[in-house]
C-alpha cells in the first residue's frame, strides 16, 4: 500500500506542483513561526489527509495524536532548515498574498 500512496498521492502533488493551499510556508520569516501557525499546519494536513475536518469519536485520539506528532516534526524541520536568504516579513508577504486574492478574485465589468 506504501508503494501505491508514494506513486499516486505524492506523486500527483509533486508532478502538480501544487499544496494545499491553506498551509502556508513557515520557513524563515522574521519574527519566526509560532507554536500556533505551526499547529495549524499541522491540523491542515492532518485534515487534508484523513480526509475529514472532524473525526468521529472513534478516531478523535488518533486525530489528535497525528497532529501533535506532525507539529513537533514540523517545529524540529523549522529549528534545523538554514537558508543564506535574507528573512521574509510577513506584513510585506501578506500584502503580496492580498494581491495575488484581489487579482484571481477580480470580477469583470460588463
């Protein structure tokens, strides 16, 4: 089954370029990700994964223990990624996000 989930699902993302777009980048930003945006992350994948946004009872511990052990390896790969590029600032990146959502959003004038 590994193979199939490597081949497929990964594999799609990685031919597609594409993430899921409300897990945002983390890495080297000034001030750095906090413990919430990266919790966020986490929860994000974990739902995009399991393929739910609320697990039913009887997968509430796994759901919770998934995104608590994909948040500390995040925080760990954050702690030990280095970059030579200067920090982004977020107030400029976040601009630059509103831009690029009023630019796809933009309604035409008849």
């Amino acid at each position: 089954m590994r193979a199939e989930l490597s081949e497929g699902v990964i594999g799609s993302v990685g031919q597609n370029g594409g993430m899921c777009r409300n897990i945002r980048p983390l890495n080297n930003f000034e001030p750095p990700a906090t413990h919430g945006e990266v919790h966020d992350a986490a929860l994000q994948y974990v739902r995009k994964v399991a393929g739910t946004s609320k697990p039913s009872k009887a997968n509430e511990a796994a759901f919770q223990r998934a995104v608590s052990e994909v948040a500390h390896a995040t925080q760990h790969l954050l702690d030990e990624l280095v970059s030579t590029a200067p920090p982004k600032n977020r107030e400029v990146e976040a601009a630059k996000a509103r831009a690029r959502s009023a630019n796809r959003f933009a309604t035409v004038a008849p």
